[in-house]
C-alpha cells in the first residue's frame, strides 16, 4: 500500500501544479488582452506627425524633420514625395 501511496500523492502533486500554470496563464491572457493596444489605448490630444516614406510617427514636427534628415537624407522643407519616387 505504500507505493501506492506514494504514486497519489505525487498524482495530487502533478494537479495542483496544473491548476497553478493554467491560473497563471489564464492570468497572463487577461492582462495581455486588456493592453492590446486597441484605438482606445492611443493618446490622441497630441498631434501626430507621420513619415511619408516609412509611415514613423513622432510627436513633434522636429522629431519626424530628424527622422527624415537622418534616415531617408531629406532637409526639411524638401518633400519627401519627389525624394520617394527619385
């Protein structure tokens, strides 16, 4: 009877470590879904200033002039139009 016992209790050990992964994936699942980064989730007071050419969004205007001086060798006041299709 003692091996028997044994094999139970490890059974019973092997369940309540299921029970705990599924509570901390059931856990997980809810937080990641509640930050899904839905439209809702966007701050939209803040203006936003997109790249023509790759479509990276800043914050401010300077930001993107950087952006775009940087990463695709446009001067600001240059449009990032003529310089996409040269």
């Amino acid at each position: 009877k003692t091996p028997n016992c044994g094999a139970n209790g490890a059974s019973e050990q092997v369940q309540k470590e299921e029970v705990e992964l599924q509570t901390l994936l059931t856990n997980s699942q809810e937080s990641h879904n509640s930050h899904d980064g839905s439209e809702e989730d966007v701050d939209t007071s803040e203006p936003m200033y997109g790249c023509d050419i790759c479509g990276a969004a800043y914050t401010m205007e300077t930001l993107l002039q950087n952006h775009q001086l940087r990463d695709h060798n446009i001067r600001p006041g240059e449009s990032a139009i003529v310089k996409k299709k040269a």
